[in-house]
C-alpha cells in the first residue's frame, strides 16, 4: 500500500505507456475495466477503478484512478483521471490527464484529531471517484470546498457578509444561487489575482455547469482570505450568468 500512494502522489500522465492498438469497438465497450485499461495504459491502468466508455467510435474513454492522498489536506482526496481519444479503428490518437478531487471527511478536523494512515484509509475506501472536481491543488481544492460552505451558511466561519455584484442573465434571486454551489457542479477552478495585498489571500474563479447541465452557464470570482479552513473570510463574489441559445 506505501508503493500505491508513492506512485499516486505525482501525476499518472509521464507513468503511461499508451498500449492499445487496433481495439474493436465490443472490446472497448466489453472488456471488464482492469483488463481494459491495462490493455490501453499499461502498468499504470492497473490503478485504474472506473471507467466511462464511448458510445460509439470515434469517441473517448475516461478512466477513473483510485481514490488516493494528495498532501496533507484531511477530508481530501484525489483521483486521477485520464481520457483517451480513440479512432474509428481503435488506434489511440490523443490522451490528456488531470487531476480531480473529492471530499471523503471533514476538512475541518484539527490536526490532532487524525492521522495519516485513517487518512490513507479513508482514500482506500472511496468507491467512486466520478463526482471529483477539479482545482490547481490539494490547497485549493480545501479552500474552495470552506468557501462554499461559508457562502451556503453551514461552515464554521458563521455568517459571511459579502460584497455581490451579479452580470449578465440576473435574476432576482442570484445571490441566493451561491447557497446552491457544490463541488460537482464545478467544470473548471482557476487561481486569479486577488484585489488586495496581505497575508492569508486566496482567490478563485470557478465555472459551474448549467442547473440544468447546459443551460445557464455561470462564472463565480470568489475573494477572500483562510486562515484555516473554519476560518475563513470572503470579502467579494462576482457572479455572471450566461445564457443558452439553442
């Protein structure tokens, strides 16, 4: 088990060895999971546990990576997930990795309340990784994951007071849809500069996906500042709602 995490840690993409060549379409969609990737990643699909297959080819593959520790972030774990573009006659033309992460405890637990290996079995456990979110990093991923609980009211932080400014599509109840953020419906995180300068900033921009998915797209530019994860500040949030022309 210490091997699987010392192969986790760092990212999955330089580990693999693009294997699968000439694959048919049943084998793709038949194939049980681990001999599937292992036939199409190598040594790095045996840490493989989940995948989403094309419907048809042309198309591409997702696979899901086991649940491991990122850093020293209780509450988070990571997942690596890797895409595969495969041809009509099954030749791999593309692959793309990203990291993603999931949250399996309570971010707030002081650090005198847990250790690295229930941490480890936390990750071990996890049974799927799919709803994982992205963000730059282990940091990011907690402090995003504070923040929308401090603007949803159930962290520990108490009732945040804010400065809202709402773009585009607004409505009359666009400040309320900030409760409603989760981290499943985060597509994209990025750092962004904050508009002060001191200790403690932290700011982000998140794309969300349409409630419903693909209708009302929406950037959120959070800025604020954590101390630690149950105390944490948000002094702004810019909201823009896009629309969906079909």
């Amino acid at each position: 088990m210490k091997r699987f995490f010392a192969i986790m840690v760092v990212s999955l993409t330089p580990l693999i060895t693009v294997c699968g060549r000439d694959l048919s379409y049943a084998e793709i969609d038949t194939l049980p999971i681990p001999r599937l990737a292992e036939r199409m990643l190598g040594e790095a699909g045996k840490l493989m546990m989940d995948a989403e297959r094309p419907r048809a080819l042309p198309g591409q593959i997702k696979f899901f990576s086991y649940a491991f520790v990122p850093g020293s972030q209780y509450g988070i774990c990571a997942s690596e997930w890797t895409t595969l573009y495969v041809e009509k006659n099954g030749n791999i033309e593309s692959i793309a990795g990203e990291r993603r992460y999931g949250i399996e405890g309570s971010i707030y637990a002081e650090p005198g309340a847990w250790n690295y290996k229930q941490f480890a079995s936390m990750c071990k456990a996890v049974k799927s990784t799919r709803s994982y979110f992205p963000a730059p990093d282990p940091q990011a991923a907690l402090t995003i994951v504070a923040y929308i609980d401090a603007l949803a009211g159930r962290g520990p932080s108490g009732d945040v007071r804010y400065e809202f400014d709402c773009s585009g599509a607004c409505t009359d109840d666009a400040r309320d849809s900030l409760k409603r953020i989760t981290p499943d419906t985060i597509s994209e995180a990025t750092v962004i500069d904050c508009d002060q300068v001191g200790p403690y900033q932290a700011c982000y921009r998140l794309l969300l996906k349409g409630q419903p998915v693909a209708d009302y797209p929406r950037e959120v530019r959070i800025y604020g500042l954590v101390r630690r994860p149950s105390m944490v500040e948000i002094r702004r949030v810019k909201l823009w709602i896009g629309t969906t022309v079909y």
